[in-house]
C-alpha cells in the first residue's frame, strides 16, 4: 500500500519519533520523484447537473443567477429549512437523540411512514404483509438498490427511461449493469407529452421490461400524463407483463398535495399491479443533504415480499452497509405528530406555490418582451422545473453572456428564481431565442 507521507528526506519507512516532526513538515511527497501508475485514466467529464453549480460558484459577477440544480430556494436565493424541520430536530435534540447504527433496512418509523406517504395510511398490502421498503441514500440511493436488485435477482431485463428523463438515470443503471433504452416521452413540437410515442415504445418493448415512470412532476420536462393517460399506461403494463419502477423524487411539488400527487403509483398498486418505488425527501422537506429516501416494492404475496426484502438487505450491506439516521428521524417525526404533519403540508404548499408565481411572471415578462411567440408553455408544464427548448448554444449565450447557469437541454429550475430576478432571466432568454 502505498503511504502519504511528508517526510522530507529519502523514500524510507519514518521510524516512530520522526513521526511527529513529519507532521510539522512542509509537504514535499518524495512520491512526487516518480510518474504515477495511474496517469493513464482517463479524465471524467464534469456532472452534466452539479457540475453547473461548481461553474456558477467560480462565476464573480453579480448578476449570476443558479437555474441548475433543483433545490428550493427563498425569494433571497437563499436556501430554506423547513420550520417544520427545525422543530422535528429541536424536538429530537431534547429526546436525546443518539448516533448508532440503524439496522440494514433503516428505521422502522421511517419505513412505516415513507410507505404511507405512499399508498395513503393504513393500505391494504401493507396490512398483509405485502410491502418490502429499505431506506436508502436519497432517490439516487433507492434507484441504485432497485438496479442492483433487477441485475441480481432478475437479470436480461431492459430497463425503459424517458426521452428525456433525468440525467442520473442513465449512470445508475449502466453502473449497476443494468441495460437500458428510452421510450419516447416528449414532443418539442407541442412542447407537450407524446403520448402516441410512448404507447407505442412501452408496447414495443420485450413482455416483463421495466419500465422507469416519474411518478409526478416529471423532470426535466415538467410535463405528466393526464389521469386518463396513467389508466392506458396501467392497462399496457398489464397486457404486457411490465414491472413499472415509479421513481417518486417530487411529491408534493407538482400540485401542492401529497395525495393527488400519489395518484399514480397509487392507480397501478389499486389495479393489482406489482410495482417498484423510489422515494425522496430531498425536494418536499428540503433534505436534500441528509440523504434520506426510501425503495418499496409492492407485491401480490407475502412471501414474495420477505425475499425481496432479504435481497435488498443483502444489497445495501455491501454497498453502503446502513443508511443515515437523522434525516429518517425528521421524517418519522413530521409524519408521525399531526401537527407536525400539517405544517409540513402548509410549507409545501407554499413552496409550491411560490414556483408556480414565478412561473407566472416569467411567462408574463416574456409574453410582454417577445409577443410574437407562444411562451404558455411555461404555466403549462408542472413542478420545480420549465423545459425551455433552448438550443445548447443558446444555453451557451445564457451562461457565458448573462451569467445564468442551466443544464445543457435548456431545464431551468424556477424553484431556484426569484420574482426580482424574472425579468432579468426574460430578456436573457430573448436575447438568445433571437440572436443565437
Ligand atoms: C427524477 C429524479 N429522481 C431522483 C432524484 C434524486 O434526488 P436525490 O438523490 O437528491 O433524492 C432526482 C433529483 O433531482 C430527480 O430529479
């Protein structure tokens, strides 16, 4: 193995006082003599999301504005903590709180609670038994388990992802080995969903394929199938045997309400149709940091259930052991305390309604800048994000000209805009609608 030293002197072992004065040492690694093993990897290239945030934080200018990441944001561009988050930690801290490990599967108020939030208290499956949850890292950490489990346990599956779908879904399937293709999703022409497209790819596909279904305000686009679409979906999913993988990273954010935005994963559980679920409560409690989320599978036996959740089990102790304990604690607090409860509803609605305003202004600023063309798109589609359509040169011309830092398929995050930033983002995005 090979040792970090900063031993100022010959490439030799320090004998045990020389340790401390290494210590002292100005750093001259006599590793540095000679060329390292590993020059030859390759360079990786810079996260297509959060590599936009280090861009932006090495930008000066003041007028740079962040659209990249999806993560809320005040009206000051500041980030938020929810006050419900606060009192559920308060609340923690006085009960004593401590640091040990949780088991494998994470805490059982969490998975209790993560599975209600889900399919509504008290549901029927889990009643019998029928739910298998782990808590895992995020939504991130919950799709990775569910990957490995379909290389693992139901290997030569294809998974299906939207065209587009978000950019983290292609690396957690590939790196767990895990094979996938797209269905398509969007259409630019209507800025609307193509639902034909769709039908007719998810019917394509080879019987018992998996199909990747955001749950609700779907990212990048922020377009969703209508109630009527999720029954046509429901119905192929059964005729041809698919297992749907709802990935649920927004609840709340689409329409303000927990409920209505369940309604999917809700719909296909309702029709007895075996599903898979990653959750995430970076979005809806702000806890994007503590990385804490859930994968469920809801099945028709018991049984089935009991394996999956030993497989799961098995999966996350190799990968990362157990899952942290304090963003699960705030959940199973909120969750678990109805006043708690609903406040956490109020502060969602709020924030979910302050992205809906600046989405109204933005829409407005731009229907009074550039009339000539149709901006209603951007009230049409839903949640944290509006999928502008702009070309990546003209992504190019927001960044490099006007300092406002996006992903590269043109997705802006309004929930990280300001109403006093609008009109500045309207006249950027004219200027490059017309000039590049
Ligand atoms: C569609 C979708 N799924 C999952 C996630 C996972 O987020 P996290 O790992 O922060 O919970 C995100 C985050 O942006 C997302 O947009």
């Amino acid at each position: 193995m090979v040792s970090h030293t900063v031993f100022d002197g010959p490439c030799v072992r320090p004998t045990v006082p020389q340790v401390a004065s290494i210590r002292r040492c100005a750093p001259r690694h006599c590793l540095h003599l000679r060329a390292s093993r590993l020059e030859g990897v390759e360079q990786a290239p810079p996260d297509p999301i959060l590599g936009v945030s280090e861009a932006f934080k090495a930008d000066t200018s003041d007028l740079k504005l962040n659209l990249g990441v999806g993560a809320y944001r005040t009206e000051e561009l500041k980030p938020y903590v929810l006050n419900v988050v606060k009192k559920a930690e308060r609340k923690m801290i006085d009960a004593g709180e401590n640091k040990e490990y949780l088991p494998i599967d994470g805490l059982a108020s969490f998975n209790k609670a993560t599975v209600n939030l889900l399919l509504g208290f008290d549901h029927a499956a889990v009643k019998e038994g029928c739910v298998a949850t782990v808590q895992s890292l995020s939504g991130t950490g919950s799709l990775r388990v569910g990957a490995q489990f379909i290389q693992k346990c139901i290997p030569g599956k294809t998974v299906y992802l939207s065209n587009p779908t978000w950019g983290n879904h292609r690396g957690i399937f590939s790196s767990a080995g895990v094979k996938w293709e797209y269905y398509r999703y969007f259409d630019p022409e209507t800025v609307g969903l193509d639902f034909e497209g769709l039908m007719e790819d998810i019917k394509n596909a080879p019987d018992a394929s998996i199909i990747v279904l955001h749950g609700c305000a779907h990212n990048p686009t922020g377009v969703d199938p209508t109630k009527e679409q999720w029954k046509q979906i429901a119905d192929l999913c059964v005729d041809k045997n698919h297992l749907p993988f709802f990935d649920v990273a927004y609840q709340g954010f689409a329409s303000g309400s927990l409920d209505e935005d369940a309604y999917a994963p809700r719909y296909f559980v309702d029709r007895g149709i075996e599903i898979m679920v990653a959750q995430s409560y970076s979005k809806n409690l702000g806890l994007y940091g503590e990385r804490v989320g859930a994968l469920n599978f809801i099945l028709s036996s018991s049984s089935a259930a009991k394996k999956v959740l030993s497989q799961l089990k098995q999966i996350a102790r190799a990968i990362y052991s157990n899952p942290p304990v304090h963003g699960a604690r705030i959940v199973s607090e909120v969750v678990g305390n109805d006043d708690m409860f609903g406040e956490w509803k109020q502060e969602m609605e709020y924030m979910a309604g302050r992205i809906k305003g600046v989405r109204q202004e933005l829409q407005d600023h731009l229907e009074r800048i550039n009339p000539d063309k149709d901006w209603s798109f951007i009230t049409k589609q839903i949640g944290m994000f509006s999928f502008t359509g702009l070309t990546p040169q003209q992504v190019e011309n927001m960044t490099n000209k006007h300092h406002i830092y996006m992903t590269k398929d043109g997705r802006i995050s309004l929930a990280g805009l300001s109403s006093s930033k609008a009109e500045y983002l309207a006249k950027a995005i004219d200027d490059s609608v017309r000039n590049c």
